[in-house]
C-alpha cells in the first residue's frame, strides 16, 4: 500500500491520494497553520475505525441474511494530554434498523468485527481501550 500527501498551498492543510486514486483532506486549525476547512488527522482515525468496523459489520449480518435498513455509529474517544496524544479510550455505540434483526447475531458481528477483522481496531487496542454498545430498531420507514 502506498500513499502520496500534498501540502495544500504551503498550509498545514493536506491532500492524500492512495492506492485507490481516492483524494482525502485533511487539515488542521488556522492557530495551527491549516485553513480549518476539513477534518484533522486524529478524527481521521476514529472515521476510520467506524467504517472499517461497519463495513465487518454489514457483511457478516449479510451472510447470516438479516436485513439492515439503516446504520449509524456514534464514537466518543479520550486522548492523553502528553504527546504523542494517543487514544486512551474509545467507546463505538451502533445503532442499526432493520426487521429481523437478531441480538445474538449483532452482538457476535460486533465482536468479530473490533476482535477479529477491523485493522483499524487492532491498532486502536494497542493504545486505547474500545468499548461497544448497540440499539436495534424496527424497519425504517
């Protein structure tokens, strides 16, 4: 995997461009040189860790044919306040609608998910603790 990361008009506002071809920003306060105008590196991970897990998530409930209608994962994370400010502790809360939606099965793809397949959790533990909690809904409307 490789990736190449352009200064934005000699700010501390970044483009990066990966294997996909995909650009992604990132950038930081203007007291910090940025321009302020997308989302830092740190925020950055926490997106990644909820779609790398979501992304478990849906396949392995896709497998066991239950039906989700809609998704939502909610992050809270504490850092230290020493650099390098690492996360300490992450909480992921899921919230999934759909009609045959089992707790059992959404427990285990959580589970699977932060234990097993997500990259991103795996280096996340290294530093922070990651705590889960989930709500079913009904189908949406």
């Amino acid at each position: 995997m490789k990736t190449t990361i352009k200064s934005i008009g000699g700010q501390a506002t970044f483009a990066a461009r990966a294997n996909s071809g995909h650009w992604a920003v990132m950038d930081t306060s203007p007291a910090d040189g940025g321009a302020g105008g997308a989302s830092g590196p740190m925020e950055m991970v926490l997106n990644a860790l909820g779609c790398c897990s979501g992304i478990d998530i849906l396949l392995i409930l896709k497998k066991r044919r239950a039906q989700v209608d809609a998704f939502e994962i909610n992050i809270e994370a504490e850092r230290t306040d020493e650099h390098p400010r690492v996360f300490t502790k992450v909480h992921l809360e899921y919230i999934l609608v759909g009609p045959n939606l089992k707790t059992a099965e959404v427990e285990k793809a959580i589970r699977l998910s932060i234990d097993k397949y997500c990259s991103v959790a795996g280096m996340v533990k290294k530093t922070a603790e990651i705590t889960t909690s989930f709500q079913i809904a009904g189908s949406a409307s």
